[in-house]
C-alpha cells in the first residue's frame, strides 16, 4: 500500500499539474473530435444492425499507471461491462503485487477492458486512454514510478493495434514530447487479488483516494 511520505509527495505533484492535466484532456479531446463525429454518424447503421445481429464482446488492455485510478475511470463508461486489475507483460506466471513492486518481473498494472462495441468502439477507449493520463512519462504516472507504471496498450487483435497505432499519431499532435506508450501483443493476465479490484469505489475515505484520485475524475468529469 502507499506510505505516507508518497502521498504527500503524490498531492505535491497533483496540485502542480492541475492546470496542464486539464489542457491536455482537453486538447486530446478536440484532436479526436472529428473522429468521433464520424463515428457517431456510423453508429446510426450499427444501432440498425443491431436489431439484426446479436451484440458481441471485445476485450482491450490499458496500463495508465497505478491501477487503482485507472480503474476508476473506465468502469464510468457506457460500454464497458467489466474491468479487472491485474498484470501483463512479464517474465515469471503469477506475480504477486509485493513481487511486481520489485521492479524485476517486467510486468505492467494494467486494466483488463470488457466492452460492448456496439455501444461503445475501441476509438472511443482509445481517446479516454489518451486523455487519461500522461503518455510522454516512461518513467510512470505522477509519484508512482517504475516499470511497473509504464505507459502500455496491449491489443487483442491486428483491428486493435492498427487503431492503437493510428490513435498515437493523432494523440502526438497534443504533446510537445515523443510518446512514451508501447503497443504490444497482448499476453497472459494474471488478475490481482480481491482487495486491488473496484479499489476506488470500496475505499473512497482511503487518502491515495482523495489525493489523486479524486482530482483525475473531476478533471475528467467522472462521478466520484
């Protein structure tokens, strides 16, 4: 769990970039508005074909950093059925968190995306991921440092990662810095335990809670 001195450090940070947090969700916003208009327009046909055609399930997985915030962001959005903490992309089965926290499996905090497309598209994911946190950061996200926060989509299929791909090149437009974010082939998810998942929603008194969480979703205009 976080210790004392993060936390302080972890509010020192949120309130020093309060004000850039908020353009940049705001101007990787307006750099998928166009896309979005046109998918809302294609959306029309789907919702016709979906009389017809029963709605499937896709699967997508984020790391934005520590996944308790996250979390917190995309289980708000209409679409997602279910998202679920854990890890991906290391060297050694079943890592425990303590281990991950070693900074030696190679593994990454990631969220494990269910999702509707018929009500909400990978594109949509895509710019909340963008939105969300820092992609120029390699080194984490805020106080949570290491490569356990490494900034991370991990496709499930060649339509994901040619979305992820062509979704970094708009986002690179925002950020006066290279991207961070690595696009990789998703492998085995080793879920976290039972206390790591819906963390926010069942601790929301918990101090991690109120000093950075809590900013991220007014920023973003999520229910906290």
């Amino acid at each position: 769990m976080k210790s004392l001195p993060f936390l302080f450090l972890a509010l020192l940070i949120s309130c020093k970039s309060g004000p850039d947090e908020q353009k940049r969700i705001t101007d990787v916003e307006k750099a998928f508005s166009k896309e979005n208009k046109e998918e809302t327009i294609s959306t029309e046909s789907e919702d016709l074909a979906e009389k017809t055609m029963p709605s499937t399930k896709e699967t997508i997985t984020f790391g934005t950093g520590c996944y308790w915030c996250s979390e917190a962001i995309f289980q708000q959005l209409d679409g997602v059925e279910s998202v679920t903490s854990g890890f991906m992309g290391g060297h050694i089965p079943n890592p425990t968190y303590e281990q991950v926290c070693t900074k030696t499996t190679g593994h990454v905090e990631v969220i494990h995306i269910v999702f509707n497309p018929s009500v909400i598209s990978t594109k949509t994911l895509l710019m909340w991921f963008w939105k969300s946190h820092d992609p120029t950061d390699a080194g984490g996200q805020g106080a949570d440092r290491g490569p356990q926060y490494a900034t991370s989509i991990f496709y499930h299929s060649d339509e994901q990662k040619a979305l992820a791909e062509k979704s970094m090149g708009t986002a690179q437009a925002v950020f006066d810095k290279p991207i961070a974010t690595k696009i990789r082939k998703a492998e085995t998810f080793y879920k976290a335990k039972d206390e790591h998942q819906d963390f926010y929603f069942n601790n929301k008194n918990n101090r991690y809670c109120n000093a950075v969480i809590n900013p991220k979703l007014e920023k973003l205009g999520l229910d906290q």
